[in-house]
C-alpha cells in the first residue's frame, strides 16, 4: 500500500526560500507555489473543486490538496534582504559556465533529481508532429535568483526538455530570431505561480531544438528550473 503524504525538504530549502516535494498528496495542507511534478492531474479543495493539469502549478494558502501525486513546494516567507539567498550554498553562474558574462548577476542553487517519469516527449512539448513513443526521464529541479532587469543571456542549447515556474517576481521569456536579440518575435510573461508551455522542438528522443531565447527580469526574480533529462 502507497504511503499518503510522503514528504521530504529539497536540496535548495534554506534561510530565505522554503521547498519540499510531497508525494501521493490526501487531503494535504500547505502555502506557497505548488507545482504538478506528474503526468497526472492534481486537485485542490474548493467549490468546485479546482484541477491541476500535468506540469502546470497554483499558488495556495493554506490550500488543500485533495490528491496529487508528485508536488513541489516553494514558498518565500519573508522577501526582506532576499539577495541573501545567494549565501545558501548558491553559486554565480560563471563559476561553473567559463564564458558566461562577468557582469551579469545570474545565481544558481544546488539541484536535485525528484523523481523518475515515463512519458512522451513529443506530447510533452505540443509537437504538432507527435510520435507514438515513450521515454524515461529523471526530472531536475534547481532554482534561480536575478535582480530587477537582468539579461539572463540569449542561448539555444539544452540537453534536455525545459520549463520553469515563477516563484517570486515578475519577469519575462522572450524569443528571438538571431542570437544578437535584433528581432524578438515572441514573449512569454511569468508571474508567481505561471509554469509555461515548452518551447522546445523534438527531434528525437535526445535531441531537442530551441529557439535563441533569454529570461529577463523586470523585478528581483526567483524562478524554478523543471529539466526532463533522458535516461536511456
């Protein structure tokens, strides 16, 4: 018999930001952004009752969770001194990332692997041309940090199947046609508790295509990284 409302703390819970995954949720009270880490719908206590779809979040207070499989988590209690979070075993991104621009002020928390799905992928990211096909992933999560206006840097490489959930502030994804940022033909906003569509194209079951795309912050932002790394 599956144990109800298996908890444990994330791997970036810590002074200033509060995280932990719950598992096979009944009936389970919690605040802040919660976000459906399944291939299942989650639903929150309400009249009517309120649906998660897969991949999607909501921000709760004192909500309940009914039922939900796989949830995060993350909530920020106290947004004073909030920079601080970068001392919570944080780390700049150019100390892993050589080339990354010195002056650009884009912190990274310790990640951590959450769970292990089986799923397809080309469903997953609205594939107008969808395969019949599953794959195994491990799903990742990490947080980010970045003050008001920062050009997190236009990229469009990734190993993986990429989404993010705003945690705290508000900000932007925008989409580029080249990578000098001349001309953006697409902009997605993010607000606490928005988890967008991927953008990715499928090629195959380890190659993904993205469009030149950057984050970039109106406000001092907190967002969360969701990454579908293949196992096989």
């Amino acid at each position: 018999m599956t144990q109800e409302n298996r908890t444990r703390p994330l791997a970036f819970d810590g002074t200033f930001v509060k995280a932990h995954m719950v598992y096979d949720a009944r009936n389970y009270t919690t605040t802040g952004v919660v976000t459906n880490l399944s291939d299942e719908p989650m639903y929150i206590a309400g009249e009517p009752i309120g649906v998660i779809p897969p991949w999607r979040s909501v921000i709760l207070k004192d909500g309940i969770i009914t039922s939900g499989k796989c949830a995060s988590v993350v909530h920020v209690p106290n947004d004073i001194n909030l920079g601080g979070v970068v001392l919570d075993g944080w780390k700049w991104l150019g100390e892993t990332v050589p080339e990354f621009p010195r002056r650009t002020p884009l912190y990274i928390s310790p990640k951590d692997i959450i769970a292990r799905v089986e799923l397809n992928p080309w469903k997953l990211s609205n594939s107008p041309e969808p395969r019949d096909e599953l794959q195994q992933f491990d799903i990742q999560l990490n947080l980010w940090w970045a003050p008001a206006r920062t050009d997190a840097v236009i990229h469009n490489t990734h190993s993986f199947i990429e989404l993010h959930t705003q945690i705290f502030g508000h900000g932007r994804i925008q989409l580029f046609k080249d990578e000098a940022g001349k001309e953006m033909y697409r902009e997605i906003s993010a607000s606490p508790g928005d988890t967008h569509d991927p953008i990715v194209w499928v090629v195959d079951k380890r190659t993904f295509s993205y469009p030149w795309h950057r984050g970039w912050t109106d406000t001092d932002c907190i967002w969360m990284a969701i990454e579908f790394h293949p196992t096989a």
